[in-house]
C-alpha cells in the first residue's frame, strides 16, 4: 500500500511492503500503487486536435517531454536512480504518475486458471525451516525476508579451521548449536555463574539427512569429561595463537576457558563424537527471552509444581504459556526436575525445543511480515555465527534446507553417559562405552532415529546390487591402495594384511590419493566387477563404497582397481559396512507434547 493509500508516508510499517507470491513461496517487496488507486493529474499536454503543434514521439513517451523529464530528475529527492527505493524505505511521493492499468474484462479475467496455492504450513516449513535448528537458523532464514540490515545484528568469528568449511546443499548437515552461561543483557544478572567468561553450558550437534527426510539434535551434557584437542585460534589483531589442549576436563570449558572460542568446541565435537561440524551457532541468554517474546510465548506441560528458588522458577502442575525471564527460567531449572542435575536439564531444554518448534510451525508468525521482522530483529542481535555464515543469503539457503524437514522425524537424544567411577560425590559423567559408538557411527552414517519412507530408495536398490554376482577368487584381485583422510600408514597396513592373512597377493601401496575423503571407496572397470565384490566381501564394504568407473594402470603396467582409504577407515580387518539401524537410546520427536516431571 502507497503513501495515499494510508494518508501519510511516515505512517507506512515497512513490513506491510513485504507480500508472499505462492507460486514461488518467497516474499517479494511490492512498492507499485494499487491498481484501484486514481492517478495523480498532470498538466494537460497540447494535442494535434488542441490546435498545438504536433507532439515529437519523445515528448509522447511516459513522463512527458525531455524538458519535463529532466526537471522531474532535478526535483527535490535527486535523480530516479538516487530515488531508487531500497527495501524496507518508505517511497517518496512522486510529482507525476502513470495510469493504472485499465482492468481486464470479466470474461476474460473469469477465463483465467486458478493458481493452486500452497498450504499454510507448507509455507511456514518454507520460510522457517532453521526452526529445525535450535530456532537460531529461523529467524536467520526470516531475517532475509525483511531487509539487509539484519546482517549487521549478526556476530561472527573465524572458525580457524575447524569445520568442513560450511554446510552444502547436496550433502548431510551437521550444525554446532551452542548457548553460553554468559550473562550479557538486562536483567541477567540472576542467572548463570558470576563472572563466567561464556563456557559452553549446552551444546547440541544437530544432523540433518542427505536427503533431509530426517534430523538428529544431539546434546553432549557440559559436565561430560572430554579431551579438549590444541585449537588454533585468530586474534583480534589477526595473528594466531594456538591454546594448548587439555585432558580429562569438563566439556563446557571447551569455550570460554582460556580464551577458547567456538572453533575450539568444534574441534572438542569432532574428537568426541567423529563428526566434523560444517557451521557454528552460538547464543547468549537473551535469545530464549527475545525469541519467545516474539511469538508470543511456548506452551510447555509439567507433571508436577516447580518451585526453584536457584532458576527463579514458579509454576503449578498443568500446562502454560511462557515467555521471556520465565521462559528461560524453565530451561536453565534442574533442582526441581528429575533427579536435579544437568542430564534432568537436557530433557527439560529438549522439551522446551519441541514446543518452540511446533508453535513456530503452528501459527501464523512465520506467514506475518510483521511478526516476521520482530522475531528476526530479536533473533539475529543474540546470535553468533561462523564467518561462512555472515550473511543473509546463506542463512536463507541454510533454513531453506532445514524447512525440508517434517518436525516428527526430527529426533533428540543425548549422548549415552555414565557416572564418573572416579568421583566419590558424583558431580561429571564419562561415555557410555557400550552405547555411545554405535550413537556416534549412526549420525556419521546417515543413519535415522526415526522409521522414514526414504525417498532415494532406487538409488539404494542400485547400490545394493553392485554386490550381487560371483566373485573372483582372492588371488585374481589386483588393486591399488590409497590413502584419502585415513591415519598415517594404513595404505601400508591395508597391504600387509590383504597379502599376508587374506591371499590377495596382487596389491600394491600406491601412496596418498590426490585429495581427502570421508568414505572409503572401490572404483572399478565393468569387466572388473567380480573383483571388486570380492574384495568388497573381504574388506566389508557396501554397495555405496563402490563406484564403477575406470580402472588405472598399476606399477606393472597392467590394470587395476583403486581402493582410496577415506576418513572413515577404522583399521585393516575392521568391517566398513555401516549401521543401517539407529541404536536403542532415550528419544523424543519435535512432534510429541511430554509433560516434564
């Protein structure tokens, strides 16, 4: 709507501008006058019938004639390309205006084929779709719908090298979620510790399919005892510093302590747990208050009354709607729920993350222009990110990905954990040993929490008949062995074993590969494919791992096989074959209500 249109032009809410096309599902800025509205009379032009001098064909174009053009152009406001309205301003009224278009006849207008228009909720998954992600990567993707400026809200640092170098769209997502203890903003000073440098007080790694029918959020409790590897990190005055690593401490010193930065839990994620993060999202916390402020408020149940004098919590049995010191009050409470320690705190935080989630895809807030730019506005302001992901447009390609999901396939879990058996007064926990592996193998292989239909289900049928067929005898089987990611000397170890303890005595140590790989591979010739599942069938290969292709002159001149040991070798004569079934472990799905107790 125009400045006519609402009287004054200072009056106009900018958001107003912002107008969803259903047939792309993205907002777009709409500055053009209603076609109902009347234009605005000019000076009447001299015509041929007028008695006038016959009109040039310039002085005929749209915006009279080069005399008046050009002082339309020195009028106050500048030139048309300084009057350029950028999103989110207010248009300058305008001396002179074009017609509206004269409305297309009825009949015409009748004959035109409905536009099928997407669901609402449709619409929301579109444009929330880091509502999946700790709500950080929501507001993030809403932040591009209003204007660039939200950038400047946003925070980044250097990831120093930790990640993979950013999320892509053809690939598994993994995002380092992290809220601090810090007490930064009004009103904070009751919670967290006194004096706290930022230590990583919840951590979640969120993995996201392939093919996105899934996501796994995994906490990794703070008091989980760890080895925090040497973190290069940058400085404010560029230069480098390296932070010695530490053994055996708490996992929330992994930022904060010593000046550790997010890279450092980053790197602290992927020697705990194998999987290296693409991106890093940290928040302080304002952003439980400022979030749910903005929505409105988060339904959350509890089974019984809390009255925690630590949290400052006060709330009875039943359900209710809560929002800011409250709500974060709610998932920084531990004493009242449960057994009182951080595990109890995870579930409730997990609880808290599935009703933001499902209010956020259960309203109208994210289908409001208005709202939208509240919850961006106080989004990006407690949000800091990696530099890969300063800016607007990778965020919006971030949430776009994650509003894939459908929220009953995204799981939360926690890291399998036992008590410390070195503590007499149990204050920190250590891995599961019997649990926590095979956690940590399904998200590195892609493996679901939930029972999905997968969509790529040709695809796997292809794979797996890449092993059915005869197989060559072992002493047939000529390959060469590269070493892509895997430790040092496994090319070599590879080798001694294949030919000392499994016969195949045509193989050779042909060095590293040419670059890096997470997932060891076989290529192979057509008329190589009785080797290649042969050697699958030894080493436990998958059909995935094999990639038919060419096969490559070996130091004898003759052909053979590649064999490339990716990231994912775990020694010779262990199996490569990966889980296709998630572990037995508590979970929850973003889409159930639990009441927590």
């Amino acid at each position: 709507m125009d400045a006519q249109g609402r009287g004054r032009a200072d009056n106009i809410d900018p958001a107003d501008q912002w107008v969803l096309n259903p047939n792309t599902g993205e907002y777009e800025l709409r500055l053009s006058p209603s076609p109902a509205q009347s234009p605005v009379p000019g000076p009447r032009r001299p015509a041929r019938g007028d008695g006038g001098a016959p009109r040039r064909r310039d002085d005929a174009a749209p915006g009279g004639t080069r005399e008046q053009r050009r002082r339309d152009d020195a009028a106050p406001g500048g030139t048309r390309e300084q009057r350029r309205v950028r999103p989110g301003d207010v248009p300058a009224p305008r001396g002179r205006r074009r017609a509206a278009e004269p409305e297309a006849p009825q009949g015409r207008r009748a004959a035109r084929r409905p536009v099928k228009k997407k669901s609402k909720v449709k619409k929301a998954l579109l444009w929330t779709g880091g509502s999946m992600a700790f709500v950080l990567v929501a507001v993030s993707a809403a932040g591009y719908l209003y204007v660039k400026h939200l950038n400047d809200n946003i925070t980044s640092v250097s990831d120093d090298g930790a990640s993979t170098g950013g999320f892509r769209k053809d690939e598994a997502i993994n995002i380092l979620l992290i809220g601090t203890d810090k007490r930064t903003g009004k009103g904070n000073e009751g919670y967290g510790d006194a004096g706290s440098v930022g230590h990583a007080d919840t951590t979640i790694l969120l993995h996201v399919a392939k093919d996105r029918s899934n996501a796994t959020a995994l906490s990794i409790p703070r008091d989980l005892i760890v080895d925090v590897p040497d973190c290069p990190t940058e400085q404010e005055d560029g230069t480098t510093k390296v932070i010695p690593g530490s053994e055996g401490v708490r996992f929330n010193t992994s930022l904060g302590q010593d000046g550790r930065t997010a890279s450092c839990t980053m790197r602290a994620v992927t020697e705990l747990t194998g999987v290296k993060p693409d991106d890093f999202m940290v928040a302080d916390f304002n952003a439980v208050k400022t979030l749910t402020e903005a929505v409105g408020g988060v339904e959350v149940c509890l089974a019984h009354d809390i009255d925690d004098k630590d949290s400052h919590l006060k709330l009875s049995k039943g359900t209710h709607n809560i929002s800011g010191d409250q709500a974060l009050a709610f998932v920084r409470t531990r004493h009242s729920v449960g057994f009182g320690g951080d595990l109890s705190r995870i579930a409730l935080q997990q609880q808290f993350l599935s009703a933001l989630m499902r209010k956020l895809k259960g309203n109208a807030t994210l289908t409001s222009p208005t709202k939208m730019v509240k919850l961006a506005e106080a989004g990006t302001k407690a949000l800091t990110v990696d530099a890969k992901l300063k800016s607007i447009g990778k965020l919006k390609d971030l949430g776009l990905e994650l509003g894939k999901l459908d929220p009953k396939n995204l799981t939360f879990t926690t890291v399998p954990v036992v008590d410390n058996p070195a503590e007499k007064v149990k204050s920190t926990v250590v891995l599961n040993q019997s649990k926590a592996p095979a956690v940590f193998d399904a998200i590195q292989n892609d493996v679901s929490f939930t029972d999905v239909k997968k969509k790529n289900k040709a695809a796997k049928d292809a794979q797996a008949a890449r092993l059915k067929g005869t197989k060559a005898p072992a002493s047939e089987v000529r390959v060469r062995i590269l070493n892509g990611g895997a430790v040092a000397g496994s090319a070599q170890a590879v080798l001694n074993w294949l030919q000392n303890d499994e016969g195949v005595t045509k193989s050779e140590n042909s060095g590293n590969a040419p670059a890096a790989l997470s997932r060891t591979t076989l290529e192979y010739a057509p008329d190589q494919a009785a080797q290649a599942r042969r050697l699958a069938a030894i080493m436990g290969l998958s059909g995935a791992a094999l990639k038919p292709g060419e096969s490559v002159t070996n130091s004898q001149g003759l052909p053979a096989m590649t064999l490339t040991l990716g990231k994912d070798f775990k020694g010779a004569g262990v199996s490569l074959t990966p889980s296709t079934k998630a572990p037995d472990v508590d979970k929850s799905t973003a889409d159930k209500v639990q009441c927590a107790s």
